[in-house]
C-alpha cells in the first residue's frame, strides 16, 4: 500500500520511527485541494476543500500490511485514513482530520507556511527568538 506522509512522521520529525522500515518512495505533494491545520501544535490536520487549497509537500511510503496497522495504531485520536489525490493525478492513503472538529476547535490554517516541517521549523525559529 502506498501511504502519504505529511506531519510528525517526516523525516526529521519526532514522529518518524513509526514507520519502521516501511520502504521510501520519494518526495510527492498533495493536487492543490487541500488546507493545512496544527492541531494542539503536535501534528498537522489535513482536509480536502472545493476551492482556496494549497499543494502539501510531504513523503510517500510503500507499507506492507503488519507497518499500515502499526501505524494506525499510533495515530492520534480523530485522524482517519482516506484516499488523497497527488499532484501527478494518482490517489494514495493518507490521514486526515475531520474538517467540523478543526473549525470547532479553532486550530490555527497554518497553509501559508507550505507545509509541516515549514511551520514547525519557522515556529522553533520564532520561539527561539523570543526569549
């Protein structure tokens, strides 16, 4: 199964060994349809709009059936899979967080940023500066 990755489970990020030795694809982005939230600034939320959507960048990981279960098992509550669209037109899994909870819980549009490890690295910068 070919899986998108796009927040806390990049390379670089705290997150990535549960990905254990899933193999690597490469670089990939989302088609522009999607917006990018931090959710409890911990990990991204991601959902599909019809207009104002931006082109995620993330990875793309083949995953056999044993490295998909165990990660969805350390996936952090209300993320679910669904199929997103690539920028090449292909469809992949990926995870993604209801659209209804991130508007009811006022999580921040981080798409400016361009993308997770984006925001996490201009956020470190901007508290490092502030003390």
């Amino acid at each position: 199964m070919r899986f998108f990755i796009c927040g806390s489970a990049l390379s670089g990020q705290p997150d990535h060994a549960n990905l254990g030795d899933a193999r690597f694809l490469g670089e990939a982005r989302t088609a522009p349809r999607y917006r990018l939230h931090s959710v409890r600034d911990q990990h991204p939320g991601i959902y599909e709009v019809d207009i104002g959507g931006i082109s995620i960048p993330g990875e793309l990981y083949e995953f056999t059936p044993a490295q998909h279960a165990h990660l969805l098992s350390t996936e952090p509550p209300d993320l679910y899979e669904a199929p997103i669209r690539l920028d090449d037109g292909t469809s992949v899994h990926a995870m993604i967080y209801p659209r209804t909870l991130i508007q009811e819980r006022g999580y921040a549009d981080i798409s400016a940023y361009g993308g997770w490890a984006a925001y996490k690295l201009a956020t470190g910068e901007e508290r490092a500066s502030r003390r």
